[in-house]
C-alpha cells in the first residue's frame, strides 16, 4: 500500500532529465527561450556532413547536354571516367554503334560496372554488347547520360569499383 502525504507536506522532486530538470532547478517552468540563453549553441556552429568523404578525385558535379563538370572542369564531348582516371575525347560514333572494342579504355580500368550513358535520351546498343562482358563478370548499365552521371556518384561513394562512358554531343 502506498504511504499518503500529509496535507501540507512538501511534494517530493521527481526524476527528471532535459528541459524538466532545468525547469525543477529554477523553480519555474523552463521555456526555450530560458534554455538556449543558458546553453548558446547555435545550430550553425555545429558541423554539417552532406556527403561522405572518399579519396575519388573525379565526380562529377554537373551535367546539361553539350557538357559534364567533372570536379572543377568543365569537358565536352565524349569521355570515360572513373574515380582515378578520365579519359577525354572517347573516339566513338554513337551509342547504337557500341562495340567492345569501343569500350576496351574503359574495361583496362577494370571496373566492375560500366555505365553506358547514351546522350539526353537512351539508345540500346547491341543486344550481343551485354553478353561479350559477361565473360569478363563486368556488368554494363544503359541510360541517359544525365542518369549515369547520378548514378556514377552514387556508386563511387558506395566504393564500387565503376566506370561510366559517357555520350555527350555537342
């Protein structure tokens, strides 16, 4: 059974943490206009990470058709990047016309994606492209240019070993 008060007796203080107990100290309800005048940290002071750091020194930062920033480049024309290399002016004729040997300075990079980026829209190369790098166990990814510059970022902070060939006409 539990113990009655008596009448008049002081209530006892209970367990409190935060902003209840700094109100309890005070003797008076705490608003936050008391505690951030106590406690003045503001939020800008306090260190933001957006991305995660990684040791790549190509991503690429933007994309519109006719160029691609890479770092704090701006390239046009075909090219092939990775975190450690780019290659500028990638000879190729158009992204229907893909053949391995098109795509042999991105596979000396030894990636373990390829990311065909086709131009502004998608264009499927051939069928047989996929099955020539399977033997290889490289996997190749098709789409727009501006989704493989997305998804090249993407896959370089997730420390994937990837290289994107890049269609970019002028």
């Amino acid at each position: 059974m539990l113990a009655r008060r008596a009448p008049g007796a002081a209530r006892p203080a209970p367990a409190k943490n935060g902003t209840a107990r700094l109100a309890h100290l005070l003797g008076r309800r705490a608003s936050r206009r008391i505690i951030s005048f106590l406690f003045p940290i503001r939020v800008a002071e306090l260190p933001v990470q957006l991305t995660r750091d990684t040791a790549a020194a190509h991503l690429i930062r933007s994309y519109e058709p006719g160029r691609i920033r890479i770092s704090d480049r701006w390239l046009t024309g075909h090219l092939i990047v990775s975190p450690e290399q780019l290659i500028e002016d990638w000879r190729v004729a158009s992204p229907a016309a893909v053949t391995v040997a098109d795509l042999e300075p991105a596979l000396a990079l030894e990636p373990e994606i390829v990311l065909l980026g086709t131009g502004p829209t998608l264009v499927w190369p051939d069928a047989d492209l996929m099955d020539a790098l399977a033997p290889r166990r490289v996997g190749l990814e098709i789409m727009s240019t501006s989704a493989a510059c997305r998804t090249f970022n993407v896959l370089v902070h997730e420390s994937r070993r990837v290289v994107a060939a890049l269609f970019n006409a002028a």
